[in-house]
C-alpha cells in the first residue's frame, strides 16, 4: 500500500488510545527491518531519518529518503516518512520535496523565547508546505550538553510553547533520554498526564530505547502517542554483525547484513506491538 501521512497516523492512535512507534533509519536495511517488523506485528510505522543520518550520507536526504519512500510504497502496513531533529533551515527546506510528511525541528538548544520564535517560525513554513511539524520541549537528555539529564518540561510552560508555535505535536522532557544502551530510564508518568493535560497536541517521547516494556505501556496510557525508537536498533544491528564476524572466512557482507536485519526487524516487531497495544 502506498505511505501515509504521520498526521493520519499519529492522529488514529491517539483517537484510539494507543501508540505508534517511529524507527530511526540509518541505512537501507534499517528500513526493510522496520517495515518487516511493523508487518509482522501488523500496526502502522514511522520511519525517521535524522540530521544526523543525512550526515552519514554525506548531508545528503535524498537518496536515503529516497529508498526509505521506496520501501513504504510497498510495505503491507502504514508507512510514513517523517525528518527527525532538524535543526538545519536548508534541510528543512528539502523535506516536503524529498517525501517526507512531518518533520521534528529542533530548537531546544535555545533557551524558551528563542525556541518558541524559531520553532515559530518553522511551523509556519512547514504548515505552508503541507508538513506536520513536532517540536521539543525541555531538554530530553543524552546529547553531550545540550540535552540535559534531569531537566523536565513544565505543563504551564508547554501549554503557552505549543500556543505560541502552533506546533502539531511535542516532545517532551520526562525521564527518558537519547542514546540509552540499557533500559533503566525512569519516567514520571504524573508528569506526562499533566502535560497531556495542559496542551491539545499529541505528545512525544524521545529517548524510548532506554525504557523498559512495561513504561513503556504506561506512558501510552498516561498520555504518549508517538514513542522514538532508535539506539536499541543499532544495538541489535551491531550484535549481529558482530557474532557474523567471529568467522574469519566470511567477506561477503550480504552474510552479515542479513542476519543484522533480521535482528532488527525481531526489535521493531515487539516494541511496535509493545506500543501499539498498551493494555
């Protein structure tokens, strides 16, 4: 079936009560994992690419866009396409001609006022372009400073973020954090009510790789729609390959690619069920 847009997608779990998972892709055989994934768990998807997959590629969108839309064109669930942590205004240009439907702008190295006029001002241009547009507030944690571990987002101040941006969905700051190997991150699922309380977009959780099955059911209950899903992949990914490689003899990589995506595609297809039906 061909791709979907994130907003129909996004918009249908959170009518229904339930989550979506969205993957980050970092090379052809992360997007055929996901999507295998997502069909065996039989739920929708969203595929992300990064900034900084773009540049892996050499800060270039369109040909890892280009097969990721590939790929969503015939998958036998919903696929969308959607740019995560944009903090480049050039890539943010490229995104609704490269094929994706939403993008992430990230201005939460700045501080409130600054990330409320940029993140303004990227959701005007976005809305213009037919993109849905998620936003962050609060400093999710793990990236070297400009996240900050402990930092949590405040309901009245999310309240007048998405008011002043008219973003159509946000991340939130709520225990999770990037880049997590182990699923020890602990989130205040009070918190995520409240925030859900107080703003009338769908809320994201960023981070989700460090966060355990069961939170990760309860946050879709307290109130996350879109959980983030990408570090835990790479690990799977990496321990594959790695067991491959223990076989001096093998040089061709399609034998060790396999079996990565494979390792993969068993990942999406639990978290995306985890997510997908919280009860």
């Amino acid at each position: 079936m061909p791709r979907v847009p994130t907003r129909q997608i996004v918009e249908a779990a959170r009518m229904s009560g339930y989550g979506v998972a969205a993957f980050n892709v970092i090379t052809l055989e992360h997007a055929e994992a996901v999507v295998s994934g997502a069909e065996t768990a039989g739920v929708p998807v969203i595929l992300q690419v990064s900034e900084n997959a773009v540049a892996y590629h050499g800060g270039q969108v369109l040909p890892l866009a280009a097969a990721a839309a590939a790929i969503a064109d015939v998958a036998g669930v919903d696929v969308s396409l959607h740019l995560d942590h944009v903090e480049d205004q050039q890539l943010l240009h490229l995104a609704a001609a490269a094929g994706f439907s939403s993008v992430m702008y990230d201005a939460s190295k700045l501080d409130f006022a600054d990330n409320v006029a940029a993140t303004r001002e990227a959701a005007r241009w976005g809305h213009a372009h037919g993109l849905y547009v998620e936003a962050e507030l609060g400093a999710v944690g793990g990236k070297g400073g400009a996240h900050t571990p402990g930092v949590r987002t405040d309901p009245g101040e999310a309240a007048q973020f998405v008011g002043d941006t008219e973003v159509d969905a946000l991340a939130v700051a709520v225990g999770s954090s990037h880049a997590m190997t182990e699923r020890t991150a602990a989130l205040d699922f009070d918190l995520i009510a409240a925030i859900g309380e107080a703003v009338s977009v769908p809320l994201v959780l960023h981070g989700s790789s460090g966060v355990a099955d069961a939170d990760l059911r309860r946050a879709v209950r307290s109130g996350i729609v879109k959980v983030n899903i990408g570090t835990i992949l790479n690990v799977a990914f990496t321990d594959a390959v790695r067991q491959s490689l223990g076989d001096p003899s093998l040089v061709d990589p399609r034998k060790y690619l396999a079996p990565a995506r494979a390792g993969v595609a068993d990942v999406v297809a639990h978290l995306a069920a985890v997510v997908s039906r919280p009860a």
